[in-house]
C-alpha cells in the first residue's frame, strides 16, 4: 500500500497545523513544501491554482496584517481527506485601528502524496472584514440583525 492510498499521516497534519501558529513570513518556505505543485486553494475572496500562486497569496498576506495566528479546535480525518475548525486572529493596520480581532472558520484538506492538493476555507466574509469597516460595517450588522 502506498502513502497516498493509506490516507494522510498524523505527522503531516500536524506539521500543517504548526505553520500556522502563528503564520509568518519566515515560516511560508515550510509551509510550501506541504503543497503539492498543482495545489487548488480557495476560500471566500480568492482562487489559486499552483503552488506558486497560492504562495504569492500568502506573501501578500503576511505584508498586510500585522500578526496572524489560529487556533485549532476539532480535526476529523478520513483517508485522504481532512477538516480542520479553526479561529483565526489577525491584527490588519487599517482594520480597527490595527486591534487583534477573531474570526471561525474550517479548511477542506485533500491530500496526495502527504502533500495538500486542494485547499478550501470557509469563513464569514461579512465577520472578517466587512463588519470591521466603518459605515459599511454598521449598515452589515444592521442587515444581519434584521434577518
């Protein structure tokens, strides 16, 4: 039986999961090594396909918030597959006033070879960012009460 038809290791995912704790700058070499190089990411704002597209998202990422960590709360693993229920808690400079805010979320993980194929999060969008910024903050969390 080979790797991939065992499913992914214990020790793959939680290297995956300490490279972000916190994610850095300094630690994305490392976290492109558990990319496979045809890599799929998507989550609510963006879509990559290759290592290198999802990694110049990451660059772009670390130059914008200040800090970024998460915290890793449930791990269901089948196979191949693996889903990871997060909080994420980012400061950005020109979001409140540079504050630490927090955000839950989940990644979709499909991996081959160790490696992670397909990368998909979900989170709320509106809790993020949207909710954060003044005007279309308010008018947001008005419409979400309403409902």
């Amino acid at each position: 039986m080979t790797a991939s038809s065992a499913g992914v290791s214990a020790e793959a995912i939680a290297h995956f999961r300490s490279l972000f704790q916190p994610l850095t700058h300094d630690g994305l070499t490392a976290l492109a090594e558990c990319y496979s190089d045809d890599v799929e990411f998507t989550d609510p704002l963006h879509h990559h396909v290759g290592r290198r597209a999802v990694m110049a998202y990451y660059r772009e990422l670390m130059a914008e918030v200040s800090h970024c960590h998460f915290d890793f709360h449930q791990q269901h693993t089948q196979a191949e597959r693996c889903f990871l229920e997060w909080t994420m808690h980012y400061a950005h400079p020109k979001v409140r006033s540079g504050r630490t805010l927090s955000v839950a979320g989940c990644s979709h993980l499909t991996w081959h070879d160790q490696r992670v194929c397909r990368h998909r999060d979900y989170y709320d969008v509106g809790e993020m960012l949207y909710e954060q910024l003044p005007l279309i903050g308010w008018a947001v969390r008005r419409i979400k009460q309403r409902l």
